[in-house]
C-alpha cells in the first residue's frame, strides 16, 4: 500500500508541475502582449505629441514670417500648409505602425 501510495504522489507532482508550466507560458504570453500594448500606446501617444509640436511650430514660424512681410503671406501659407500636411502624412503612418505592432 505504501508503493502504490508513493506512484500516486509521483503522478500528482508530474500533473502538479505540467500544470505549472503550461500555466506560466500563458502568463509569458500575457505579459508580452501587455508590453506590445503598453509600447504601441506609449508609441502612438509620442508620435502624436511630435506632430502636435512640430505643426505649432510651424504655424508660429509662419505667423511670424507673415508679419515680417505681409507681401509674401500667400507663399509663406502654401508653404505652411504642404509642409503641415506632409507632418500629418509621416504621423498617420507611424500610427498605423503602432497599431500593427500593438495587433501583431
């Protein structure tokens, strides 16, 4: 009785740590995609605070260009608005980057 005591034991503990380990993988897993999450947020939330900065920038520099010579304000907004539209080109694709990755 006490042999077969000690196979059942064996058994348990061989069930008791697959168990384990299948267990921990899945956390593995979760972890990872929590970090692929958080990094996407943190990349989008990056991206975008750039882009912001960079337009308002612009948009000073150009205001400010206005004022200096009034008679150039129509050049100096095209040049405002293609320049404001190729920032918003580059934010939009490294968003799509951070989406990709965050859905990978």
């Amino acid at each position: 009785m006490n042999m077969q005591s000690t196979h059942t034991d064996r058994i348990s503990q061989r069930e008791y740590f697959e168990t384990n380990e299948l267990l921990n993988q899945e956390e593995s897993f979760m972890e990872a995609n929590a970090l692929a999450y958080l990094g996407a947020g943190l990349g989008a939330g990056l991206v975008v605070l750039g882009a912001a900065f960079g337009i308002g920038k612009l948009a000073a520099a150009t205001m400010e260009a206005t004022g200096r010579q009034p008679e150039v304000a129509g050049q100096v907004r095209t040049s405002m608005i293609i320049s404001a539209a190729l920032i918003e080109g580059a934010t939009f694709f490294a968003l799509a980057i951070c989406i990709i990755l965050a859905t990978k």
